[in-house]
C-alpha cells in the first residue's frame, strides 16, 4: 500500500505547531506596533519634565510652565499639539530601523542557513525575542530621561527585527521540506497576529485604560505567544510525520517513492519529475546554487515582493488618514480606523490567507497567479482615491467619500494580499528540487522583506500625491 511508507500528519498536530509558530513570528512585533502611542507619549512626558525640571533648577519657572507641568501630571489631559523632536521623528527612525536589520538578515539567512543549524537559528531567535520583550515590559515601569528611552528603544527594535528575520526566514525554509500547503499555516498564523493586535487597540479604546497600562499588557502577552511557539517547535521532532520529510529530504527518495509522491500530491503542489534527486546524488554545493534556484523561483518571488510593495505602500500610509463621512460626533469617529482599516484588513487578509489551505488556485505555473498580483495596482488609485483626512488635497480628488467604499475596497485589498502571498509562498520551494526547498524558502523570505521595505519607501510618494 502507497500509504505504509508515508506517515499521516494525526490530529494535523504538525499543521497546528506550524501555525503558532507563524503567530508567534508576528505577534510580537504587532503588538509593538500597536503600542506605537505609547512610547511616542512616554517621549513627551520624559522631555517636557526634564525641561521643567531645568527650569525650576534655574528658578525661572514661569505660570505657564506650571500649567503645563500640571498638564503633564494628569493623565487624562492631552499632550500639547507641537510634539518635540523625538516623538516628531519616532515613526520614521523606527521604519528604518526595522526594516534595514530585516532586509539584511533575512538575505544572510539565505546564505548562511547551511552553516548554521536550524535548531539555532529558530530556537535561538525566539529565545531572544522573548528576552527583548521581556526587557521592554518591564521598562514600562522604569523612569528615563527621553534620549535614552529612545535609543535603548530603537536599538531594541533592530534586534527584534534581526532576530525575526532569521526566525521567519527559517520557518518558511522549513516549511518548504513539507507538502506545499504547510507553508499556509504560516502565513495564516501571521495574519491572526494582526487581527490579535486590532482587536487589542480596540478593546484599549473601549476601557479607557492609560497608555502605559495597556502597552504592559501587549509586551506580557508577546510574551506568552513566544513561550507557546518555543514549547511547540521543540514538539516538533516527536512528529514521526515531520521526521519523515525531514529525512526524505536530507537523503532524496527513492524512484519509487518518487512515484508514490506524484500521485499522492495533486498538480497544486506537486513535485515535478526533474525536482527530484536520484538517491546516488546527496545534495552538494552545486544542488544549492542560489542562482539557479533564483531563476526557477523568479516569477514566485517578484510576485510576493509587488504584493507586499502594494500593500505597504497604502497601508497603514494613506489607509489610515482616510476620515470617516457619516461619524460626526458619534463614537464612530473614534473606532472608524481601528475597525473600518486595521481590523478590517487584518481579518481578510487573514481569510485570503487561510484559504489556501483548502484551496490553491491558479496553480504554480499558471499565468494568471503573476497577472492577478498586477492587477492589483489597482487599489492604488481606489485607496487614493476615497476620504483621505489631509488639510490640502493637492492632485487627487475626494470621489469615494462613504464609509462603505473604504470598507469594501480595504476588504478587496486585504484579501488579494493574503490570498496571493500565501500562494506565492507555498509555491516557491515547490519549484526547486526537494534538496534545495529550504534554500528556495528562505529566497522567498528575503524576496518578502524587500517588498516591505520597498513598500515603506513607495508610501512617502503616494503620502505625498495625495
């Protein structure tokens, strides 16, 4: 019988360990996002105190400085509207310092995975997040001058981001070793990591809590998803399934388990007949050639890299300026962007996401998977196009102002994303020999990252052209 040499993935325990180790590649990092106002509040408190504490060991604190120290203390008042210089540039310096140590390492990884082992790079990245996370919550409750609050910030945030690239870029690397559809799991783990933190600043919103409350609990919980992904990846091993693949790609298979696999996957992720090594040919250095894996993975990994450039590159940019037209006064006004951009967008995209883990269409080699991803320039113009809250609309006008088409187009937008990427990511190592899927898994890690990072950049100029 075909199925008495392939051990079946019971109770989709494999499946599962893959998807939280996907939650907790993200997880972690969204909810650093998510507590952004806080460390950009905490910036203002730290600098106005140490200029009125200046002032007073100067004695010529004037009756305004006092208000506004009194200000300061209560909680409940607002910040003054002119931020100072280092809140002012918090969103920008922490863009490049995430994305760069992401961008960088995720290309090493692509390099130097074969001399470093896979049991280091993911145990030891996600043992060090944990510890960043740690460190960050418990900084909540230590007072510092604002420079180096902000310094030790941004040096925690490219190690958070250098650590995470290697762990993701290691994951989908190991994924690739499995049935193309164990990449999905990944990718649907990621997108709930950003439904999690929506619904986290929604629920902040809702209680009222003060920002420094509700940032300890992001990091605390990071912190439970990082413990939960490290117990499971260190199940992995007892998986007699994992072991199976594990070593069937370490050794090549056999013409007759060659045989047996073609029929038993389907064209959607199917090995082809040339991808499979003779058992007489172990892999060498010339079975990993990053240059000729690249060449066959190509179409795959410029296509997740537009997605992504896209993506980023409206959202959260424009998507998050656009202004509500039916709110008013209501409390509408006030859940319009985290419900109607960031919940929205992450449940469809995490939906477009966990799609492909019962559907796979258009396959690998299809033309229509490269066309639907350029097609979807199209929510450039759509996004732009609707209630963007600016002072000035210089080139563009306002043509979709109800709430409804922001809503409709943001799902639309979100679910291309997930759908798409998670394709073109469980396709990528499905291209290549099965020796050389985790090197062709790790390219289309690094392919992702530099549409991040190009997205980032587009975001200025389609800010700016609204």
């Amino acid at each position: 019988m075909t199925t008495s040499h392939q051990p079946q993935d019971r109770y989709k325990a494999v499946w599962l360990i893959f998807f939280v180790l996907g939650l907790g590649t993200l997880l972690p990092w969204n909810f650093f996002i998510t507590a952004t106002e806080y460390f950009k509040n905490r910036l203002d408190l730290s600098q106005n105190m140490s200029s009125v504490d200046m002032s007073q060991n100067m004695s010529s604190v004037t009756d305004r400085t006092s208000k506004d120290t009194e200000a300061l203390a209560d909680p409940t008042v607002s910040l003054p509207e002119r931020r100072h210089s280092l809140s002012a540039i918090f969103n920008n310096v922490m863009t490049l310092c995430a994305m760069l140590p992401l961008l960088l390492f995720t290309c090493l990884n692509s390099f130097l995975h074969q001399r470093i082992s896979q049991s280091v790079r993911i145990l030891g990245s996600l043992v060090a997040i944990l510890l960043l996370f740690l460190i960050t919550a418990v900084l909540v409750k230590v007072e510092m001058e604002a420079l180096s609050f902000f310094i030790i910030t941004m040096i925690k945030i490219m190690l958070i981001n250098s650590f995470g690239a290697v762990l993701q870029a290691s994951l989908f690397g190991l994924a690739g070793v499995l049935p193309a559809n164990y990449t999905a799991p990944i990718m649907s783990g990621q997108g709930l990591a950003g439904f999690f933190s929506s619904v986290a600043m929604i629920c902040a919103i809702a209680s009222g809590s003060k920002l420094s409350e509700s940032a300890f609990g992001y990091f605390i919980t990071a912190c439970a998803v990082v413990v939960l992904a490290i117990l499971c990846y260190l199940a992995l091993p007892r998986m007699e399934f994992y072991r199976y693949y594990l070593q069937l790609n370490l050794e090549g298979p056999s013409e007759q388990e060659t045989k047996l696999d073609l029929i038993r996957e389907d064209p959607r992720g199917g090995r082809e007949d040339s991808g499979v090594p003779a058992p007489s040919s172990p892999p060498t250095s010339g079975n990993h050639s990053i240059k000729a894996i690249l060449k066959s993975i190509s179409v795959l990994a410029l296509s997740v890299c537009f997605i992504f450039t896209v993506t980023i590159g409206l959202f959260p940019a424009v998507t998050a300026e656009i202004k509500s037209s039916i709110a008013g006064t209501s409390a509408w006004e006030s859940y319009f962007i985290p419900v109607a951009c960031f919940l929205n967008f992450n449940v469809f995209d995490w939906l477009g996401r966990s799609l492909t883990a019962v559907c796979m269409w258009p396959g690998k080699d299809s033309f229509w998977l490269p066309a639907l991803v350029v097609a979807r320039i199209v929510f450039i113009p759509l996004l732009m196009l609707c209630n963007v809250n600016v002072k000035q609309r210089y080139y563009l006008p306002s043509i979709f102002k109800h709430d409804i088409w922001f809503i409709v187009f943001m799902a639309a937008f979100a679910f291309s994303n997930g759908y798409l990427a998670s394709l073109c990511m469980c396709f990528g190592p499905k291209k290549v020999k099965p020796a050389e899927a985790e090197t062709a898994g790790n390219i289309m890690s690094f392919f992702l990252c530099l549409g991040l990072a190009l997205g980032a950049v587009l975001s200025f100029l389609l800010r700016a052209l609204v």
